[in-house]
C-alpha cells in the first residue's frame, strides 16, 4: 500500500514537473524574437532561388551576382543622400527657430539665449562622447 501511494506521487510529481518543462519551452519557442535574414542572406536566397528556378548558368549567376551587387551600392546612395537631405532640411527648421525666438528677444536676452544655447550644445556633446557617438557620426542601428 505504501508503495502503491509513494508510486502515485512520483507518477504525479513527473507528470507535474514534465508540465513545467514544455510549458518553459513553449514559451520560450513562441516569444523568440522572429529572424529577419541579413542584407547579405536575402541576397544569397535570392540568388540562390533564381539559380534553381531559372536554371541559371554560372556566366549568369555572376551577371546576376554583379546586378544585386550594383543595385545595392545605389540603394546606399540614396539612403545616404536621404540622410544628409533630412539633416539639413532639420537643421533649416531649427535655424528658423532660433530665429524666430531672437526676434522677440532683447539684445540682452539674445546674449543670454546664446550663452544657453552653447551650454545645452556642450552638454550634447559630453552625452554623445558617453554612448560613444561623435559629431559628423551617423548611427546605424537596425
């Protein structure tokens, strides 16, 4: 009898025990962050996919290859002169509104307002040294 129930409860604390594991694994399997392929491997399946379904020949792979290779020093192009675009179209905006607040402002308070203005922009540049960021700098975190 004491052995049926000691049985009983180690049949149960296994089963018990088992419930946390896939539970643990479930979880962790379903909240995974997904996987976006890099540049470099979506170029590779894309590649690799053409080759196959096409039936391409290795003179037209390396056509292909220089094409995706072309194509991807264009996009950089772009997204770069994209880049320096909306930098110069903000720092318009903020011109424009340092101009627009000098205007209201006395000679006195202008000299006070620039003083402030060079204040906020060295503590801007001590917070960029801190994480690592340096003038002229573009970050690239995607």
């Amino acid at each position: 009898m004491a052995n049926t129930r000691l049985s009983a409860f180690f049949s149960l604390l296994l089963v018990f025990l088992s419930g946390i594991v896939v539970g643990a694994a479930g979880y962790r399997v379903y909240n995974a962050p997904p996987h976006f392929p890099t540049p470099d491997e979506r170029r590779q399946q894309l590649i690799a996919e053409t080759t196959r379904e096409v039936h391409l020949t290795p003179d037209q792979v390396q056509k292909l290859e220089k094409i995706y290779d072309e194509t991807g020093e264009r996009f950089a192009e772009i997204h770069d002169s994209a880049q320096k675009e909306m930098h110069e179209k903000a720092q318009a905006l903020r011109d424009d509104q340092i101009a627009q607040i000098k205007a209201f402002l006395s000679p006195e308070q202008i000299v006070l307002y620039d003083k402030l203005r060079e204040k906020r922009r060295l503590e801007r540049e001590a917070m960029d040294k801190k994480k690592g960021h340096f003038k002229g700098e573009i970050k690239k975190d995607r």
